[in-house]
C-alpha cells in the first residue's frame, strides 16, 4: 500500500515520540503485594462465534454470605464478519467466580432494526456499580450494520447505555446519551471507556468522536464528559478539554481512573499508547507515549489500556510488543499489568507481571473491575481469528484473572 507523503510524515512524527519521562526522580511508593489466579468463566467455540465484549460488574451484597454477586456482561461475536455483535447476555457467579450461571439473554439489549433495513446495536460496553442509585450501569457506543457486516461510513454514532436493578431482576432498555452539538458529536461514543463515579455521584465519562464534517478523516479527538444519572437517564452537564494529536486515526478509547486526589487518562492510538493527568478529571496536561521507568517505549499499540487502582499503588494493564508475541494479530498477547509512577507517568518495568498467557489468540477487548475491597479482576476472551489460535492452544476461552490484595482497598472503583 502506498502512503501520502503528508501520512508519512505523521507516522514518523508518532513512532518518534514525545520527550521520554525523567530518568532520575523521586522513587514511588512500594505497590500493595497480592496474589493472581487465572479462572476460566465460560469456554465458547463453535467455528463461528466466541463471548466477546466482556466485563464484570459487581452487586455489593448480593452474592453468598453478603459477598458480592459478580455479573459479567458478554456478547457473541462472529468471527467470519468484521465487529460483528449481537445482544448483550449475562454470566452470574454468587460465590466470587467459584461457578458460573448458563448465558443469560436480555430482549431489552438487543439490537434495533432501523427503517432503511440497517441494524443498530450496542457494543463495546463498561460495567460498574453506580452506588446512590443501586444500579449497575452500563456504557458504550451504538454500532450499525448492514448485509451482515459494519456499514458503511459516514454515519451517526453515539454513546449508549442500560441499567440493571437487582432488586427487580430487570435491564432498562438500552438508550442513547443526548449531547449539545450534534455535529461536533456526529460520531462519538464510550466504547471501552473506563469511567469515574465521583462521591456526589456524577460520572466523569471519557468519549472519542469526530464531527461531521470531519468524518470521513480518519482522526478522533477525546473529552470527557460529566454527567448525572437518577437510575434510568443519562444526562449530560459539561465536558472538558478537547484533545486531539494528529497521529494516525487521532485518539481513540481514552479510560479514566482518579489515584490519590489526582486525574489519569490513557488514550489508544494506532502507533503506540499515550497518556496525561489532570486535577479535576476534565482538564489536562500536555500528553505524552507510554513508556518504561528507563524511557524505552511501552510498545502498546492499536489497541486499549486500562487501570487498575488500589488506594495505595496504581496499575496499568496493557498488551505490548516484543514479548516474542508476533504470532499475535496486533500483539495482543499476553495480557501485563504493571505498577505506574504516578509522577513521572511511566511504567515500572520490574513490576510486570502476566495476567493472562498468550495461548496464540488475540485476546480481546478486556475489563477492569474492583468486586471487593479485597479483590480485582480483570476480565478478557481470546478472539478465534483463525484456525492458527487453536493450533497454538486457545479455544474461545473467557478468563478472570484475580488479583488479590494483600492490604484493603477502601477507595478502588
């Protein structure tokens, strides 16, 4: 494939970089010790369809002896399609993944069919619990289709999401969040977004988007949005600083998490990861790429990060070049988790550890989720590609990797 020259002078802007984080600073604190066990929720596989999109939602309370219930949201995804998805079901474990309940379908998350025969869904979905309503919420981005693949673009795309109410066993059905300037937010969505729900319990909702006219252009821009919600409606407030780069397709699936009274963003690019810190959640500083405690380059690439937070140490998890991890379609696999100095925005290299092994599959798109004070768990499927992932020993696996802490976590989210 030939390049423009203008693209190739943004491509080597990218892989150069942006000044690498400080060498020598202030050690950080030392991260909470715990322990990891790998589980597997449900293994799918049938040549066609594995259980993707997958994430974990916790119910204070509601699982065996006051433990929490864990419910975790997936979708089957056809692997002979591009992004194809199809209603969202649910796993339920009562006993901290001990055993797992069959797939549970759900009529108010399934698709739509709109007027001109194309299908509107939901995909791409965060759960977590939103404790002043009692609601475990949902959010992510519509997806249209059509003659059973992605439609075309240019099209409209907005952030959607539903809300389950434990107390009566029942989903809303799944809407679509209204926002001011529906040309700047032609095409903007949550997908795979991690979410902070501050203590008056608004949300700060990270998107990416492109507006209208830009659609065609393969660059996003991020914000992140405050937003109230009374247990059925999402509303909008406010958003924050606009950020854009101009590296190949811009900015995409931007996660927030809040670490000790401070704000951290990390942003996917084609190229490699990015990301910032802010006071407020809304407003940032200057970005930065992604890299090891001695400059090297994290190597994630083309796909997402996401946090995890202890009150006392904060954590990135990641996918990553050279971890001779070629066979994997973007490198994604295995599955790290690295402690991050909050300072000096890098990754502690003697720190990673792997979550979840490369079993030749890509791993999916992957979940974060604080089920106790206790216990964190990343959640993850392998993506049945081609016949190669099973020759390498994946079969269409869900996974939960445990991690347990050896110290409370009264603050995760």
């Amino acid at each position: 494939m030939r390049l423009s020259s203008s693209y190739r002078l943004v491509l080597l802007l990218a892989l150069a970089g942006m000044p690498a984080a400080p060498r020598h600073a202030e050690a950080p604190p030392a991260p909470p010790a715990y322990d990891l066990t790998l589980d597997t929720v449900v293994q799918f596989w049938d040549g066609t369809y594995d259980w993707a999109q997958v994430w974990a939602g916790a119910i204070p309370g509601a699982g065996k002896d006051g433990q929490p219930a864990v419910v975790v949201t997936a979708q089957k995804e056809n692997n002979k399609s591009d992004d194809y998805y199809y209603g969202v079901h649910t796993f339920r474990s009562d006993d901290m993944g001990g055993t797992w309940g069959a797939a549970e379908p759900h009529p108010e998350l399934e698709p739509k069919t709109n007027a001109d025969g194309t299908i509107l869904g939901l995909c791409d979905f965060v759960s977590g619990w939103h404790a002043p309503t009692g609601k475990l919420l949902i959010t992510g981005h519509t997806v249209r289709y059509a003659n059973g693949r992605l439609a075309p673009t240019p099209y409209a795309r907005s952030t959607a999401y539903a809300a389950y109410d434990p107390k009566t066993n029942r989903w809303t059905p799944w809407r679509q969040l209204e926002l001011p300037d529906t040309d700047k937010f032609y095409n903007a969505g949550s997908g795979m977004c991690q979410r902070v729900t501050e203590s008056d319990g608004t949300l700060l909702l990270p998107i990416y988007y492109k507006s209208k006219s830009e659609d065609r252009r393969e660059c996003y821009s991020v914000t992140v949005l405050r937003c109230a919600f009374d247990g059925e409606i999402l509303r909008y407030l406010e958003h924050g600083d606009e950020l854009t780069h101009e590296v190949p397709r811009g900015l995409c699936e931007p996660s927030l998490t809040k670490f000790q009274g401070q704000y951290f963003l990390t942003l996917r690019n084609d190229v490699k990861g990015y990301v910032t810190s802010g006071t407020d959640g809304l407003h940032f500083e200057a970005m930065r790429p992604w890299t090891f405690d001695d400059g090297a380059d994290l190597g994630s690439y083309n796909t997402m990060q996401h946090w995890v937070t202890h009150s006392s140490g904060l954590f990135l998890v990641y996918t990553r070049r050279g971890a001779g991890n070629d066979h994997v379609i973007r490198n994604r696999a295995p599955l790290f988790m690295a402690q991050v100095d909050p300072k000096r925005l890098c990754v502690l290299r003697a720190t990673e550890r792997i979550l979840v092994p490369d079993r030749g599959a890509s791993l999916g798109n992957f979940g974060v989720t604080t089920i106790s004070e206790r216990e964190t768990w990343v959640t993850v499927n392998e993506c049945m590609y081609s016949p190669e992932c099973q020759k390498r020993g994946s079969d269409g696996s869900v996974f939960a990797a445990h991690i347990r802490w050896s110290t409370p976590n009264p603050t995760g989210r």
